[in-house]
C-alpha cells in the first residue's frame, strides 16, 4: 500500500510541473504561496494557537474525520478508494474520502462543487499545503478555519457558542460533541438538537476508544453518564 501511495504522489508531482494553473484559488481567499498561518490568524477572530487546544480534541477530530492524518501524506489512498467504490455503486459523488489536509485545502482555496475534478485540485493542493507546513500547523490551521454551526467559525468561537468557555477549558466529553460537529453543523447543533448531538458524541467517544485514546476505565464511565441521561430523556416523555 506504501509503494501505491509514493507512485500515486510521483505521479502527480510530475503533472504538477506541468500544470500550475491547478495551485490557483477557486474562491479568492487566500493564495498557496502566501505565509497561510500568518493571513488566516490575522483574518479569524479569537484564532487559536496549537498548544492551547486540548489534546483532547485534538484527538476527537483525528479519530472522527481522518485517523491516519500522522502517517499520509495528505491523501489517504485506503480512504479515496472506498469513497471511490461507493461513488461507482451510487452513480454520483457521495464520499469524497478527505483527510484533514484535504479538508483545509477545500476551504481555503477551492468551491463547494462536486465533481472529480474540484476533488483532484484538492488532493493536490493538500500535497502542497503537507511539503509546506508541519502535521500541527496544518491542525491548527484545520481547527481555526472549519465550520460548527451558528455562525461559528473556528474551534474558540465554538466553544465559546455552545459551552460559554475557553477551548483550553473544554472537558473530553465537550471536545468529543464539538469534533462530532463539522460533518453536519445543523444536524448536530446541541443548542437545538441536543439529543442527536448526544447521540453523535457518543459515536466520536466509541471511536476515540477504538483508536486508542481512551482507556476502557474512562469509557466505562462515559458509558455510565450516556446511561443516566438517556434514562432522564425516558423520564421526562
């Protein structure tokens, strides 16, 4: 698998040479060849620095939107190819197969557009953006500039929105409802749907523990508090 992904990446370095044209942005906002921490800090408000955000959270959003972010190279090629396989059987793009990197390169540079060729300038814009910065710059850029609902730009501007407080301040129970947060803002706002926000929080915990994040004692008494609450919601229809 390692030696397709390093074909796959000569391969498009080498179109790459050939074809500048793809590092331009669709949307304007901001430019590969700018200084990205520096123009994204100045332009969002309350932009939070790495070493403040939880590793907490942290690990909630690589565990729930990309768990292989430290070993690729800004494409996952097991990823793509499931969102590949899917989209073949359903006759449309459903799965993109993004990975973090891929994620911020869409929402710096590129559309809403679904189509092959928006996902391929992503993926190589993700290249880039990976020969560029570190894994925690690009985090950090990633966390500062994803949208959770509200009006809510950001991971501080989130905390804020929904839990009144510093991101820094979060518990592992509030950075696992927030991760679970950016797949689907409106489906899972918990200031208006809080039971499925529970409901979403509790698949980010099971995954975090799945990958390693949490320990068997810690779930054990999450799954304990997830009991009692479901049993007040029971309560109270």
């Amino acid at each position: 698998m390692k030696k397709v992904a390093k074909f796959i990446l000569l391969g498009i370095f080498i179109f790459l040479l050939a074809n500048n044209s793809l590092f331009k942005s669709d949307n304007g906002k901001y430019s590969i060849k700018e200084n990205l921490k520096n123009k994204i800090s100045s332009n969002t408000p309350n932009y939070v620095e790495i070493d403040k955000i939880p590793q907490d959270l942290k690990n909630a959003i690589i565990s729930t939107e990309d768990k292989r972010f430290f070993r690729h190279y800004g494409f996952d090629i097991v990823g793509i190819g499931r969102a590949f396989i899917t989209n073949i059987r359903k006759g449309e793009i459903k799965q993109g197969g993004s990975t973090i990197t891929q994620q911020l390169a869409k929402n710096l540079f590129l559309s809403d557009e679904k189509s092959y060729v928006r996902k391929f300038k992503e993926l190589v814009l993700a290249i880039k953006l990976e020969a560029k910065y570190t894994k925690e710059e690009i985090l950090e850029m990633y966390l500062n500039v994803i949208y959770y609902g509200e009006g809510a730009y950001g991971i501080e501007n989130a905390s804020l929105k929904f839990f009144n407080k510093h991101v820094w301040e979060l518990s592992l129970e509030e950075c696992a409802m927030l991760a679970g947060l950016p797949q689907a803002p409106s489906k899972y706002n918990p200031n208006k749907n809080f039971y499925r926000a529970k409901k979403r929080q509790e698949v980010v915990l099971k995954t975090m523990y799945k990958n390693g994040f949490i320990n068997k004692k810690t779930m054990e008494k999450l799954k304990n508090k997830t009991a009692t609450f479901a049993n007040h919601i029971y309560v109270a229809y």
